[in-house]
C-alpha cells in the first residue's frame, strides 16, 4: 500500500486512539532509551499495519485470536526468543513473554519444503580419497628390466669368482660411472639390461676370468642402488594441477594418485600421457576399475605430463542397480556399458521398464519445446549378442525401478504345527496339503476348530471354520486354498487356566512355583530350596481358596502339616496340593543369630562385641571394651547405624557417658559402628571463601575469625547462611541477634553460595516493562485497524 494512502487510512482512526497509542510510544521512548532496541519504531508500526491489510480474512482472524490469547504481564527476564513453530501458522513462547506481532505476520507465510535428496558420486572418484603414499611405489624390491637409467640412479656393480668385489656408483651430470680399473661408462638413457651388458664388457677387459655373455670364471651383476627422483607435470582438469617429484618407477596412475585424480569436470577415460611433446598413450581408468587391466599404465620420465582433459559425456545410474553412481561415457557407449559399469541389475530390478530423465541437447531445443523428457527404457536382452546398445544423451539420469512389494502368491499357516510359516501357493492346493507341508499338528493341537481367513477379491478378509479331525485327502472338509490364505491351529492349553502355587517364609527360595496334578507339600518345598535352619518344623499352614457350593464369595481353608526338620515328613509326602494353594512356614520363636556391633577407635579394647540383650545401651558396649583412653575425643564421636540405611546419627558421648539411660545413651542394634577418634588439632573451612583450608584450631577463636583465616567471604557469599558441623554430625548455624555456635577441634565451617537468581534485577524489570508497554502500543492500533 502507497505510504500516502496508509497515512489517510490511518487518519480515519480516531484521534483519542491515535494520541494515546503514540503518547505511550513516545514516553517510552524518552524515558527508557534502554529498551528502543525491542519497541517498535513509527515507521515499523506503518509497515506492520500495511502487511495486516494484505491478510486475508482467514489468516487476520487467526492474528487476531492470537493476540487476544497474548499475555499482557511481563517478568524480568523478557526476550525476543527464537520460539519453535506449533503448527503451520504461528509460534509458542513461554508463558509470560511478550508477543512480537511481526513474528506472528511472517509465521503465517506458507512453508517452502527443503527436498533433500541423497547426491551420487563420480564412479571412481573414491579411489582418490586416499592418501597418496598409500599408491607409491615401493622402495625395495627388484627393478625392471626394462627402467631406463638417468642422472641422480644408484648402481651396485657385483664380482665374485676368482675375484670379490662389491662397489657403489652414482651416476654422474656427464651419465656415467666411474667402475675401479675398468674406467669411465657412459650408462644414462640405457635400460638396466643394457647397462648390465655394457658393464660386463667394460670389465672384460681388465679382469681375465670375465665373459661377455658369461661362460667365465668370474660373474658380474649390476643392480639398481637409490632411485633417483623425477620431475613430471600433471595438468588440464586434476584436482591439485602442478609439478611433482615422483620415484623414477613411478607409473602415470602413480602421478594421477599424486595430482588428487581428475576433477569433478575432469576426464576418466582419455587420460593422455604427453612425452616429447607427443601423445604417448592414452589411459581409460574404467579397464582398471571394472576389470583389473593397466595394459597403458606406462613408466614416467623426467619431464613427462600427464593431461587430463574435460570429460565429454556423463549419465547417472540410481535405482535397482549393484553399483549407482555418475558414469563417463565414451562415444559410441550406450545403455549396455552403463549397465555394465553399475555391476549389473539388483536382484529386485524390474528389467521391462527404467526411467530416463532426459535434458534436451543445446542443438534440438526449440521456442515452445520442453527443456526435459521423460523416457521409458527396456533393458530386457541388453547383453544379448548382436543387440544394438540404446544411446544416451549427456546428463541422462537412468532410473531402474524395483519390483513391486506386494507377494500374493502364498498360504500361511501357524499355531500348534511343526513349522509354521509361508508356503508357495500351488493351483488346486487343499487345506491338508499345507498341514503336511509344515510337518504335521503337535500332539496339543485343538483339532475340532480352526480358523482360515480368506483375503476376498475386495482386499476384505472373511473367517472360514475348519474341523481339523476331517480333513481327510479328497474329504469334504479338505477346503481347497486360495492365494494368501492364512490358517491359525490352536492349542489346547489356551483352554487351561494358568496353574500356580505360592510359599513364603523360613525357606530358601520363596515365591511362586507352577502347579502339577498330584503335587504335594514336600515337592513344593523341596522346589523352594529345602527349609532354612530357622523354620518351625512341627508345622507349616497352607491356606487353600475354596467355593461354596453356590457360587459365592470365596473363602480360605487352613490346614497345619508337620514337615519335620527336612521338610520330608510322611504327613507333606502324602499332603496333597490344590491350584492356588498359599504355603507359609514360620519361623522358631526366638531364634536370632548374634547381633554384633563395632566399636572402634581410642577405647582401651576396640573390636566386634556381641550384645547381651535386646536393650543394651551405647554406654554399656563401651564400658565393655574398657572405656574411653585418655587421647579421646568424645566430642567427634561418631555413630553410623546400617539398619535401615539409617547412616550417621547425631549424638553427644559425654552426655551419653554421664547419664546412662538418657536421651544420648541409645540403645544398640546389629551392625552399629561406633568410632571415637583422637584430639583432633585443627578446622576445616570450606565454600565461598577467598581460599578453602583446614585451619589450626585456637580456644576461643569464633566463625568469623576462622572464615577470614580462609581469605574472607567471596563476592557471591551467603554470610547469612553459614554452618558448623560438628564431629559427631551435629550442626549449628550463625545467628543475627545472638552469639554463633562456639567452634569445637575438627568442627568444619561451610559458607553456602548465594542463588544467583535471587534478588531482583531493576534494570532488566524496566528494559522488559519498556518492551511490553511498546508492544501494547502497536497491538492496540492493529486491533483497532483491524475491526
């Protein structure tokens, strides 16, 4: 909308509604020049109402039921938060933050979906993702015969017969050796062969038991020392075009390896090897990736380049394919070498029909033509002798489609039978063909009922009843099958109830065991372990549920059966159990093993003591093991009761030493610990303080004095909520009005941090206020615009 146009349509509101809008924006604005980074600015709110006025109704309905649910109460911590969408045309925000009603605008623009689509590599292009070392040739090893010598090249001369020797040479900038009595050989641009011969030769002449062609006394072998280095160029469309430094028995592929491979424009299959300013030979690296050959993979010399033009034509093969990726295909190559290059169809390939996806060449494109075609392709016969190969276009994308999932062509069959599963439907099969297939019904198979479902012609399933009894060959209820039948055999034990007995008590393993007919209570008791050395063997009680004859509520039986000591008396040989009997066997009244307690630390005599009796106190135990020494620190006593998982109990020894029987003299229970420790010397003080540590404890010195021994209260300290904790658990905070908790050796003094969200934060209460009051300011005007 034209802004001339916008400003008389504003002009129609009125004046009160517009002055009360701009007033609140303006003060605001003056008053908080903090908050104008989130109040929306005069021009802002033009451009706002302009973009309501182009909603259609059904989406300023929607604006308008989200403003009217939109909080009016801001906290303190208001932002302008990157919310996540709830649905197609708004966003949630927390609760109790402010709405930005350009937001709610933008949100209700419809979506672009993001297609996302897995991208095929160039065939070959992972070859090259290695490291290049992982491709150089071999330090060690023997030497071709045939590798042509150069400056820079190690040789080792060998003798042996009437004569020993062994020498190193390098060959020199003039391309030869200096070989001892034989004089100067020229051997560069010779092949390792050559030089040997020439070498044999040389020493023929000085060393009489030498041979040319051998046949002498003496032998010579030249072999290859250090390899020299040579320098080749590998440039046109490589990934890292340039000069390398490659081993002299480096081949081109080596140098390629080297170069990064051929670009994404680059060429795989006329790779030139360029020497003397002469095509050499040309390289297709398909031979080697599809099938092993490198009949072109020729040596590289010094100055040699290797060229890599563009490629000129690539297909894509996706689909139901052994190998999809992006193909290079040569002229003259068609639909049979791409088939071939992607290793062949899937197994699931449909091979009557592919997709082609088809760009229409630069030179057939017309005013009014499509851009692209879609083709549908038959790769039946595609190998047959003779058969002429489809030709493709460059940038064809080849589809070949799976089978169709759907299989009709089978019966099942499950429940109570030997192999239960799919079969292959045959023509004129009959219900007992399929029972035989999977081996026959198990010896629990309900035989008088079972159930076929039939998949009508609708996709409807209808239940057929099957009597299994007579299902005879050539029998009337031998039903012939139809395709993705499905035949269920029931069991018989879906018609028994679940059959089980329960114990509990002075046995090893109670709990609840399966029932059997004619089980009785010694069988249930030796299935649970055998009584334990505590149960009352004169009697155990088994309680049984029972109905009354009419039906009603159920009612338990009890019976009392002597087990004896093994629980192998005649009366629970010969006691009968009954589905759901509950078994319980007591324990012997008053058996109890020991209960022992330890007592450690600065007594006369520490270690286990057992009690004498249920209600033997702290102060006895203690007596017992010889009383206190006098190294003893009754005020770091500490008591840690197990029972329970009860662990430390806060209690005060001298108390408990002075008034047995009191409050502190508590009585004991297996497994209580008692630990007295010795004098302790110092105080630990820990939290936020300027340096947490153990202090050495002085008579009389308060918290305060400890704390600021530790470097003093940090910044984010909580004074008011320090504690002491004594060392028999007790504990003690400071106080306002009255004096702290005196402090005790080995006491430790703990300063809590403040809660960093305490407190209010005046600043950002105003920043957030600012931004809510300018928001309303433009809510009002959109309402008011928009009614």
């Amino acid at each position: 909308m034209p802004r001339a146009n916008l400003e008389s349509r504003t002009r129609s509101i009125p004046r009160h509604k517009l002055w009360l809008a701009f007033a609140i924006l303006a003060l605001t604005g003056s008053v908080f020049a903090t908050a104008t980074a989130t109040a929306q600015t005069p021009a802002e709110t033009a451009d706002l109402l302009e973009r309501v006025e182009n909603l259609s109704p059904a989406q300023r309905a929607l604006l308008m039921e989200r403003l009217r649910g939109a909080p009016m109460v801001a906290d303190s911590t208001v932002t302008n938060p990157s919310a996540q969408p709830i649905d197609d045309r708004f966003e949630a925000r927390p609760l109790g933050q402010s709405l930005d009603v350009a937001d709610s605008l933008t949100a209700l623009s419809s979506k672009r979906p993001q297609l996302a689509q897995a991208e095929l590599r160039r065939f070959g292009q992972s070859l090259f993702d290695q490291s290049p070392e992982t491709f150089s040739p071999g330090s060690f090893g023997p030497v071709p015969a045939d590798y042509v010598i150069g400056v820079g090249d190690e040789l080792v001369v060998e003798i042996w017969g009437d004569v020993s020797l062994r020498d190193t040479y390098r060959v020199d900038r003039s391309g030869s050796i200096l070989v001892r009595d034989a004089g100067r050989i020229t051997l560069t641009g010779m092949t390792l062969d050559a030089a040997r011969r020439t070498v044999e030769r040389q020493l023929a002449r000085v060393i009489s038991g030498v041979k040319p062609g051998g046949g002498g006394s003496t032998f010579v072998d030249v072999t290859m020392g250090r390899l020299r280095a040579i320098r080749v160029f590998v440039i046109g469309e490589a990934t890292r075009p340039g000069g390398y430094e490659v081993s002299a028995v480096s081949t081109v592929f080596q140098a390629l390896y080297a170069a990064g491979g051929p670009s994404e424009i680059g060429s795989m299959r006329a790779i030139q090897l360029i020497r003397n300013n002469r095509i050499t030979a040309e390289l297709d690296l398909y031979e080697w990736l599809t099938r092993g050959l490198r009949t072109q993979d020729l040596t590289l010399r010094d100055g040699d380049t290797v060229f890599i033009p563009v490629t000129n034509s690539t297909v894509t093969m996706q689909g139901e394919v052994r190998r999809p990726a992006i193909f290079e295909l040569k002229p003259g190559e068609g639909v049979r070498e791409l088939v071939a290059f992607a290793g062949g169809l899937g197994a699931n390939a449909r091979a009557d029909l592919a997709h082609v996806e088809r760009v229409r060449p630069h030179e057939d494109r017309a005013v009014g033509q499509l851009d692209r075609l879609h083709l549908d392709l038959s790769l039946e016969g595609v190998f047959d002798v003779g058969a002429p190969s489809v030709p493709l276009a460059d940038g064809d994308r080849v589809t070949v489609l799976p089978l169709s999932d759907r299989v009709e062509a089978y019966v099942s069959i499950g429940g109570s039978v030997g192999l239960p599963g799919r079969y292959g439907y045959e023509s004129g099969m009959r219900l007992s063909d399929l029972v035989q297939r999977s081996q026959g019904l198990w010896r629990d198979a309900y035989r008088d009922r079972a159930v076929l479902v039939r998949v009508r012609d609708d996709y409807t399933r209808q239940s057929i009843p099957v009597n299994l009894s007579s299902i005879q060959p050539d029998s009337a209820g031998d039903v012939t099958l139809a395709p993705m039948d499905s035949l269920h055999v029931f069991s018989r034990e879906i018609f028994q109830e679940e059959r089980m007995l329960s114990i509990h008590g002075e046995v090893r393993v109670p709990g609840e065991y399966p029932y059997f007919e004619d089980m009785t209570l010694q069988d249930l008791v030796l299935a649970a372990g055998g009584l334990l050395e505590s149960a009352e063997a004169r009697s155990a009680q088994v309680s049984r549920v029972t109905l009354d004859g009419e039906g009603g509520d159920g009612l338990a039986e009890l019976f009392d059966v002597e087990l004896g000591r093994d629980g192998s008396s005649p009366e629970s040989a010969t006691f009968g159990l009954s589905n759901h009997d509950h078994v319980f066997v007591r324990k012997l009244p008053g058996y109890e093993l020991q209960r022992n307690v330890i007592v450690e630390g600065e007594v006369r005599y520490p270690g286990v003591y057992t009690l004498h009796s249920r209600e033997e106190r702290l102060s006895s135990v203690i007596a017992r093991a010889g009383g206190l020494l006098d190294t003893a620190y009754p005020t770091g006593f500490r008591f840690v009761r197990s029972e329970g998982d009860v662990g430390n109990v806060g209690l005060d020894l001298a108390k408990a030493m002075k008034d047995p029987g009191g409050a502190n003299d508590i009585i004991l229970m297996a497994g209580d610990e008692i630990v007295i420790p010795p004098q302790p010397m110092s105080v630990r003080v820990v939290g936020a303080v300027g340096f947490p540590t153990s202090v050495v404890f002085e008579k009389g010195k308060s918290i305060g004095d400890y704390v600021k021994n530790a470097g003093g209260f940090t910044r984010d300290a909580d004074k008011g909520g320090t504690k002491i904790v004594y060392p028999n658990g007790l504990s003690g905070g400071v106080r306002r009005l009255w004096p702290d908790p005196g402090v005790k050796p080995g006491s430790t003094i703990f300063v809590p941090s403040r809660d960093p969200t305490e407190g209010v934060d005046w600043g950002q209460v105003i920043v957030g206020t600012t931004s809510i009051i300018s928001s309303l300011a433009t809510i009002y005007l959109v309402i008011d615009r928009t009614n």
